[in-house]
C-alpha cells in the first residue's frame, strides 16, 4: 500500500504533462519559443495545470533526415522552387 509521500509525488506528477514536439528544422527561436509559450498557455488554460510544471522538448530534425510523400524536405523544397 503506497505512503503519503509516493501518493502526494503521484499526484504532483500526475499534474506534470510533458509535451515533445517533432518537426523539421528550419524556425526561428523567436517562433519556436512563441509556440510552446502558446502550448503552456493552453495547458494551463484546459488542464489546470501551473505553468512551471509543464515541460516542453522541441525535437528538430534537418531537412534532409525528414520525408512526406516519398521525398525529403529538400527534395520537396527544389521541386517547389521550379
């Protein structure tokens, strides 16, 4: 049977979401700063969870290294420039 201690630490992680976003490399920091300032927000706002305990993890990957449609990013983006 869980103590007092691991019921009240349950219950604060149980408050904690972590959010990781994948996405392909290439904003701004000004942009990816806005966005998880905008999902803390909404976390906040939908959840009732405090803002310091929502923990945000951008994984970027380069352009080359991601694919939509059986062509990566750069192919993509050549292809869009003609």
């Amino acid at each position: 049977m869980p103590n007092a201690v691991s019921c009240r630490k349950l219950k604060r992680e149980f408050k904690m979401p972590e959010i990781t976003i994948s996405m392909a490399a290439g904003r701004t920091e000004e942009q990816k700063i806005g966005m998880m300032r905008d999902i803390t927000q909404a976390l906040v706002k939908n959840l009732g969870v405090d803002a310091d305990n929502v923990v945000i993890q951008i994984n970027e990957a380069p352009l080359h290294h991601k694919m939509k449609g059986g062509k990566t990013f750069v192919e993509r983006a050549a292809a869009a420039k003609k």
